[in-house]
C-alpha cells in the first residue's frame, strides 16, 4: 500500500467526490468530506516522511515508465506542498458545516463539499504530476470546481466575481496549454522530467522562448500577480466564508508552486544566454504588488475584502524570494509559502466566525466584538501580528530570510523595501483592533455571544501553529533548506 500512495493522494479526493454526492445530506456530506480530507493529510505526511528519508519517489501509471507514461514525481518541494494544501483543506472543513449553514441553502449544500473535494483533487494532482499535460487538466478540474464554490456565496454578486473569475481563468488556462503546445511542438515529450533535458539542447530557440513566456503569463493570472490580480478581490469576499479561507491557505500556493517548477526544473537556465531580465521583473513586479494591494487593504470598507487585498501583498513577497534567484531567496520563499497558509487561514477563519455571529463582514458592523467574542477577536489579533511580522510568529521568519536573501546579494534598497511593506500590514489590522476593542458595541452586537466551537479549535489550531513554528523553525527550515538547495543544484 506504501508504494502506492502517489496515486492515492489524487484518487481518495477524487473518488470521494461522487461518492459524497451519492450520500445525499448535508451533515453526512460533510462528515464524509472531512474523513476524507483528514486521509488525504495522512496520506502527505507519509508521503513527506518517505521523500525526506528516500528521496524523489517516481511512479509510473498503468506500468507505462516515462517518458512513455504518465508520471507522478514527488521530491520536497511538492511533497511539502501536498502537505499544506491537504492540512489547509482538513482545517477549513472542521469548521465548514457551521458556517455554511447560513450561507449556502440545504439542498445545495451537498453539491458544495462535491466541489470541494474535486477542487482538492485538482490541486493535488497539479502538484503530484510530472507530466506537464496533466497540470493542465488538473488545473482545469480544480479551477471549474473553484468557480462553483465561489458562486455559492449568498449575495447574488458572487456569481459576478465567480464569472470574472472564470474569464481570466480560462485565459490563463489557455495561455497554460498554448506554452505547453510549444513545448511539446518541439521536443515531443510531455514529461517534465524529460523535458528539462531536451530543451536545453533548443535554447535559442523563439519557440521555446514563446512556451515558457505563455506559460509564465498564464501562471501569474493563476496567481493573481500584480497586475493581473483583479478576479482575486471580489472572489475572495464573495465566496462563502469558509471557501476563502481554503482557497487563500491552497491556491495561490499551488500556482506559486507551478511557477517554481516550469522555472527551476524544466526550464533551468534556458534563457541565460539571452540576457532575458527574468528574475529583475519578478522582483520588481513583487514589490509593486507589496506596496499596492497594502494600500488599497488601507481603504477597504469590507474586511474580507481587505484581508484579500493583503493576500495579493504577501504573493508578492513571494515572488520577490523567487526574483532573488539564490537558494536562500528561494527558500524564503517556500518558507512563506507555509506561513502564509497558517497566517492567512488563520485570519479568514476568524472572520468566517464574527460574519457567522454578525451577518457581515463590514468594518462598521464589527464594533465591540472584542468583549462579546474574546477568543475569536484575539486569534484575529494574533494573527495579524503574524501578518506583520512580529518576532516569534511565523511571518516574521520568512521575512526574516527574505530580507537576509536580499542583503546577502547587497540589495539594501530591496531589504528595506520589504521590512517597509511589512510595516504598510500594521495600518489595516490595527483599523480591526481599534473597531474591535476601542468602539463601543451596538445594540445588536451587544447580544451575540462568542463563535461556536467547530470555529474556536481550528482557529486556535492555527494560531498555536503560528507561534509555535515562529519559535521553534527547525521543521519548515531544514525542509525548505534541502528543496531550495535542490533546486538551485547547490548554489547558495
């Protein structure tokens, strides 16, 4: 069974999907969704454990070896994505009945853990595969599925943002398999693997050239990179509550993964040559994202949307790791990958629980809260801190190494960009707290009472993750260590 876990990984979500769909209620649904989301988080530790102790892992489908066959590779840096996505997803559930259960109607609410569960398998096949064509139709079966769940928000503007959603998706999707085309077109292999020993035979070759700027264009529109970054907002603070809080802690992380990937293994060092100015325009497009979608969190009325604008900031620190072009920019990039997911589904779960109470995520309507939900409103509290970069979270280790990355190379002016940003995150948390703790509380929010259980034990999951791995690193460190070095082929 051990040796089979690869496949398993994609074939437990995705058979689980219809077989929800047959269980027909909306509490049995979720306890089978959850059963199965906790299997597939079993399924990544193990499968983590065996690549840090073994190495890559290849398994071939059908017995078809590669080239010839469809491939699953797994090495530390997909294996330590599978373990976030599926960790993200299990958390989220636990709290996932409750709230949709004022937000998505009864008779709809079996076909939304469907969509969950199908978008979970889309997202660990993308990052299971090693065969570039398969990316694609999983990045088509997580993204149709993301769609739908989005448009099950109660608010009828959620099939608007789901739309427009959908129309940069597709596009995005389209310029995916365009660059794949290429790929194929010239080498005639789809594995990846494979390809990254044939194209460095074509290098000058426009074509290729073509591939990898389609691919690329394709993957920021996935991940909402400053300035195709307009779907994320309004999909963010339309979608039901405990969608954000998933696709927040998942997707853009998957799509940061794909970047990685097509970047650091199958293209490696391809475009050197022609003094193509890529890692310049990753760093600066990161920093324009850090310093605007911050201001543009200042002036938000909704927090969801806020926090949303704040996630389109922390993809940009991201990508700034990667422009860096060193192993260690490169793994604070993956560190923040994990600390972002623990920040940021921390956040959105303690939203999800003052909109369950209040009805609205309206910075006017949540005054008070901190005296009638003191466990929610602190966790919120400390994630923030986390959000900011406060010593002894999380989000002060991966900025921590980014700024250590960009001095390392003697860029002082980007260190202090990123610790400048940073500080950009105190201005709209601290617009929460003061509403939170300094205003009085309506008549209304004086009678609520705090969030329910299945909210407070994942939210404080989350934020005893937060500091813990803020003050004892070794594990995300030494995993984003030796995947960085990996990747780079040892170049510090």
């Amino acid at each position: 069974m051990l040796s089979h876990l690869p496949i398993l990984q994609v074939i437990v979500p995705l058979l689980g999907a219809p077989a929800c769909l047959i269980l027909g209620r909306g509490r049995l649904a979720w306890a089978f969704s959850l059963l199965v989301s906790m299997l597939s988080l079993l399924i990544a530790a193990l499968l983590l454990l065996q690549v840090y102790d073994l190495g890559t892992i290849s398994y071939a489908l059908g017995g078809w070896d590669a080239p010839w066959g469809i491939e699953y590779r797994l090495d530390l840096l997909n294996a330590w994505l599978l373990l976030i996505v599926s960790g993200s997803s299990t958390l989220a559930l636990l709290a996932a009945q409750t709230s949709i259960s004022r937000e998505i109607a009864p008779e709809k609410q079996v076909y939304f853990y469907v969509a969950w569960l199908l978008c979970l398998a889309g997202l660990l096949g993308i990052l299971a595969t090693g065969d570039a064509f398969n990316v694609f139709v999983f990045l088509e079966i997580s993204s149709l599925s993301t769609y739908t769940l989005v448009s099950l928000g109660k608010d009828r503007r959620a099939l608007w943002a789901a739309f427009r959603y959908l129309i940069l998706g597709t596009i995005g999707a389209t310029f995916i398999l365009i660059g794949i085309g290429f790929m194929y077109m010239m080498t005639g292999t789809l594995n990846m693997a494979d390809l990254a020993q044939r194209l460095p035979a074509i290098n000058d070759s426009y074509t290729v050239v073509a591939a990898y700027a389609f691919i690329i264009v394709g993957i920021c529109l996935k991940l909402a990179l400053f300035p195709l970054h307009n779907w994320l907002p309004g999909a963010y603070s339309q979608a039901p509550s405990i969608v954000t809080v998933f696709l927040a802690a998942s997707s853009t992380k998957v799509a940061v993964y794909l970047l990685i990937r097509f970047t650091y293994t199958v293209f490696p060092d391809n475009f050197s040559a022609n003094d193509f100015p890529l890692h310049d325009i990753f760093v600066t497009l990161g920093v324009l994202a850090v310093f605007m979608a911050s201001a543009a969190a200042i002036y938000q009325g909704n927090i969801k949307r806020a926090i949303a604008y704040s996630s389109i900031g922390q993809i940009g620190y991201m990508i700034i790791g990667l422009g860096l072009g060193t192993a260690m920019g490169l793994q604070a990039t993956l560190l923040h990958l994990f600390n972002h997911a623990l920040m940021k589904a921390a956040l959105f779960l303690a939203l999800a629980a003052m909109i369950y109470r209040v009805g609205s995520a309206q910075l006017s309507e949540l005054k008070g809260l901190g005296r009638q939900m003191p466990w929610t409103s602190m966790s919120f509290v400390l994630g923030g801190l986390s959000l900011i970069g406060v010593p002894l979270t999380v989000g002060f280790v991966s900025k921590w190494y980014l700024v250590s990355a960009a001095v390392a190379q003697g860029r002082w002016p980007l260190a202090f960009l990123v610790v400048f940003g940073s500080l950009l995150a105190i201005a709209y948390i601290w617009r929460v707290v003061e509403t939170l703790y300094f205003q009085p509380a309506s008549e209304q929010n004086r009678q609520l009472k705090e969030a329910p259980l299945p909210f407070l034990l994942p939210i404080w999951l989350l934020i005893v993750g937060n500091i813990y791995f803020g003050i004892d690193t070794r594990l995300p460190v030494i995993i984003t260590a030796e995947a960085a070095m990996a990747l780079t082929g040892g170049t510090p």
